[in-house]
C-alpha cells in the first residue's frame, strides 16, 4: 500500500475500466478528472508484489477548508473478496488524518462498507425525475454557455457526457447531458426558480437529486407535472471533531 500525490498513470486504467467501461460511460480521462494531477489530490495505491495495481482511491481537498473529499474506491474484479478493500478504505483514512483533515465526505450506495471503518451516514438523497405534461418551447430569455468554466479544474460527472450553464433572470442551472437523459447537478435560486429555468430552457424531462424531495414537490402541481421518486447517493462523514460544521457539496463540485 502507498499513498502518492496527484492520480499516476499506473491507476488510470483500473479507475476508467471500473468506474466508466464497466459502466457503459464516459468521454475521456481528463474530461471527468482533469484535477489529476492537482498535487493536493492523493492517490491511495494497493499493488502486488509485481507492481500490479489492484486497488486505488482518491483523495480530493473540497471547496470548504479542512474537508476531504474520497472516491474512487475501487478493487480490481479478480482479486475481491479477500478484505482488500477494508484495508483499503483504512489506508485512505490514515492518509486523511496525516493530511490534518478535520473531516472527510463520501457519497456512495453501500453505506454499510463504510460504517465498519468510521464513517456515518448524514444524508440520504433522492433522485427526482421530473417530466413535464404539456409541451414545451424553449424562451429566448436563456442563456446557454460552456461548463465546466475554462480553469475551474471541475470535471464532468461519471455518467455526463457533456454539461452547460443555463442563465435566466430567474436562477442559474448547471445541467449535465448523459446516457439517460438531462440531470440538474447544481443550481442559484429556490426549486421554483429551478423549474422556471428548466421550463424556459424547453426541457420537458429532467432529473435531480435532493435531501429534501419535499422542497421541491411544493413547487410542482401534479396537473403539469409528473415525478418519479428513487432512491439517491447516501452522503457519509468520518469526522475528527464531532461539531465540525460541513456545507452542502454540489454534485457538480464532488469527486
């Protein structure tokens, strides 16, 4: 096991096959990750004696000061089962404590993993996709420009294949573009002004993920939309104080 700085070319293939080919996504490396070599980011590396890597994770400083952001976690297919991952997640926690983190974040669908080596669930997402049941026209009050920004080092979600930033008077809106539709990854203004850019933009269907369904549920009248509810990424924190106070991370600033 060693910890590295940045993502070194001996992991990119175990994190492309695992997190995107696996998966039926992505665009390129440096378009979901182009923090990479980011000497802030750490790379926890598990290898066989060869020098095989089988393991990896990241770990990625996030917007607020003193927070870790993990992912990345993987092990390669042939060699689970035999507890590497545990020792992997530990690993990743020694490297955040020696960092002088006072907090790490984790958004991920197997809680329990995590539980067993320190980490606690503050937040239970859900994943609203929204469609609405009339037609609609795009309003030439939207502004549609590039994101990420030129030199924000934000990369595009695992399962975006492209995103932009709509602007209206009423909010602001990042929208990703994938596989399964169009998903609202962060945004200025109320849920109402969410779904007003989102009408205005001409977008009938779309997606998001809140810890408050409610919020927006409010603000959408069930004889002009329809909404189906699953279930989100579960937000989880290993903390070294426990009244270390967090902010809310977008989906868009996450790892």
């Amino acid at each position: 096991m060693s910890v590295e700085s940045g993502l070194p070319e001996r992991v990119h293939h175990l994190i492309w096959d695992t997190f995107f080919v696996r998966a039926g996504r992505g665009v390129d490396f440096a378009a979901h990750l182009p923090w990479q070599a980011d000497p802030a980011v750490r790379s926890v590396i598990l290898e066989m004696p060869r020098g095989t890597v089988v393991g990896a994770a990241t770990i990625r400083p996030a917007l607020q000061g003193g927070v870790a952001m993990v992912g990345f976690v993987c092990v390669d297919a042939e060699v689970r089962g035999h507890g590497y991952g545990g020792q992997l997640i530990e690993a990743v926690n020694e490297a955040i404590d020696a960092g002088g983190y006072d907090a790490a974040l984790l958004w991920t669908g197997k809680p329990d993993l995590y539980a067993r080596h320190g980490y606690r669930t503050i937040d239970r997402e859900h994943f609203l996709k929204i469609t609405q049941l009339s037609n609609v026209a795009p309003s030439p009050e939207i502004r549609v420009v590039p994101w990420p920004d030129a030199g924000d080092r934000i990369g595009l979600p695992a399962f975006a294949r492209s995103a932009v930033r709509l602007r209206s008077d009423r909010g602001e809106v990042i929208l990703a573009h994938g596989a399964r539709g169009v998903s609202v990854i962060d945004w200025r203004g109320t849920p109402a002004d969410v779904i007003a850019t989102m009408q205005a933009s001409g977008h009938a269907s779309w997606a998001v993920n809140v810890t408050d369904p409610e919020s927006f549920l409010a603000v959408l009248p069930p004889d002009r939309f329809a909404v189906a509810i699953g279930a989100g990424a579960v937000t989880m924190v290993r903390r070294r104080d426990p009244g270390f106070c967090l902010d809310h991370v977008a989906v868009a600033e996450r790892i």
